[in-house]
C-alpha cells in the first residue's frame, strides 16, 4: 500500500515537472521585443529611438511619406537624419525625454520625393542621430488601401502659379521751354 502511495506520488511529480519543464528552456514571448503594428522598429544606433517607422506611397510608387515615433531618451535635444534612397535627407529635432511623432496628429509625416517604391515592399531608409554611424533599414511601405492611412498619402504639392507683371514703364521726356543755350 505504501510502495503504491510513494509510486502514484513520484509519477505525479514527475507529471508536474515535465508540463512545466518546457517554460524552463523556451523563451518567454512577452520579452521579446517587436513592432505591435504595421511599421518597423529600428533597431537602437544613437540617442533617438525609431519606432513603427512605415512610407505610405502614392499610386505612382515615387512619393512617399515616412511615418513614425521618434523618441528621444537623454537629457539632451538630439537631431537625426533621414534619408531614403539617393534622394536628399531631412533633419528633425527631438526634444529631450520627448516623443515626436511624425504622421501624428501635431507633426506631418516627412515627405520624401523620387523614391522608387510599390505597396507590399520594403524601402532602405538610412537613420543617424547623435555620434552614432548610424543604420541602414528595410522599412515596409504601404499605401491609402486601409482607411486609417488614406490621410497619409502624400498629395500633390500645389504648382506655383505665374502672375503676368506689366512690364515696367519708363516715364516720357517732356520738353522744357526754357532752350538750353
């Protein structure tokens, strides 16, 4: 009766152990980092984090609008530019302990022309903040297909219209009457 008890006890323990024993040596998901949304998170090179970084595209595939959380974490202000292909960069400033979030409701995405991009891809954006070398990363590019993004494609910037200037006209010599003698 005792060896029965001791046996039922030891199968039950070893039971125990091995259902459990498998969160022992696998990795817990919830510390695993990743982007919760549609964009990509950069990883770290420099005072100013990137996160859920996305270009929303136009039809065409040529103007883009890089949308994201830039976060800032020192007790400085810190700059980083970005680029996207062989165009030119652009440069924003993040307060430090702020968040700047491009495509937000208070900040407009950065528009970036001549780029070379289709929905369902990914782009090469170069980020560098501080002293860092900075990186280099693929970036998923999307389009207005999804409601929630429509408003982040980029339109067509307004002409500059000409206005027709008369030309400039030169006052007529009257004649004097006193003769120049």
């Amino acid at each position: 009766m005792k060896s029965r008890l001791a046996a039922s006890i030891a199968l039950s323990a070893l039971i125990i152990v091995g259902a459990t024993g498998c969160s022992m040596i696998s990795p817990q998901a919830t510390t695993i980092d990743y982007a919760a949304s549609d964009g990509a998170n950069v990883p770290k090179s420099g005072p100013i984090e990137v996160r859920n970084a996305f270009v929303v595209v136009d039809k065409a595939g040529t103007t883009g609008n890089l949308v994201a959380g830039l976060v800032n974490t020192t007790s400085s202000a810190a700059t980083i530019h970005i680029t996207i292909g062989e165009g030119a960069g652009q440069s924003v400033r993040v307060p430090a302990q702020k968040a700047v979030s491009l495509g937000g409701d208070a900040e407009q995405p950065l528009r970036f022309e001549g780029i070379d991009a289709k929905a369902g891809t990914t782009v090469k954006v170069y980020f560098q903040s501080g002293d860092a070398q900075g990186i280099t990363y693929d970036i998923p590019v999307l389009d207005g297909t999804l409601h929630y993004y429509s408003t982040l494609v980029p339109t067509a910037q307004p002409t500059p219209t000409k206005t027709p200037v008369a030309p400039a006209v030169e006052p007529t010599p009257t004649p004097s009457e006193t003769p120049v003698g």
